[in-house]
C-alpha cells in the first residue's frame, strides 16, 4: 500500500477533520483515507465521448506535437522557477 503525506494542511482543516474523525469514531488517518476512498469512487462526471469533445476543442487549433512541446516546456519553466525559489530560502 502507499503512503502519502500532506504537507501545508491548514490548522483549521486538521481541526475540522479531528472533529469529523471522532463523530465516525475513526483516527484522523482513517478519516482521511475514508474520505479520499469515497472521493475517488465517484463516478466519472462526463462521459468518456464529453471528455474527448473537450480535449478535441482544447487542442483544436494545435497539432498533437506542438501540444506535447508545450507541456515539456511548461514543465521547463516551472522547474526552473522552483529552482530560483529553492535558492532563495
């Protein structure tokens, strides 16, 4: 099984999640996991033809190259800006 760990959670998220946790009578990790089990059981919102319309619009006026560049140079630039931020701290 995976382990994840969430880093950054608000105060106040912990807190309501204790809280939920002891109403279900669960830790805080298995609340969590309940709650991340049952969120990913939702069934798909969009049909898979709705995706397929959504993606073919979204790329309508690139070629299938051009996108795959583009992610690896958006991929690039972020890099790099966490690069500069990692130097800064």
């Amino acid at each position: 099984m995976a382990a994840l760990t969430i880093r950054n959670l608000p105060d106040d998220v912990r807190d309501r999640l204790r809280v939920r946790a002891a109403q279900h009578g669960r830790s805080i990790e298995a609340e969590a996991r309940a709650i991340l089990t049952e969120a990913c059981a939702e069934p798909a919102k969009m049909s898979l033809a709705e995706v397929q319309q959504w993606v073919d619009r979204l790329y309508a006026n690139k070629k299938p190259k051009r996108v795959v560049e583009d992610l690896i140079a958006e991929r690039r630039r972020e890099a790099r800006s966490d690069e500069r931020e990692s130097r800064r701290t």
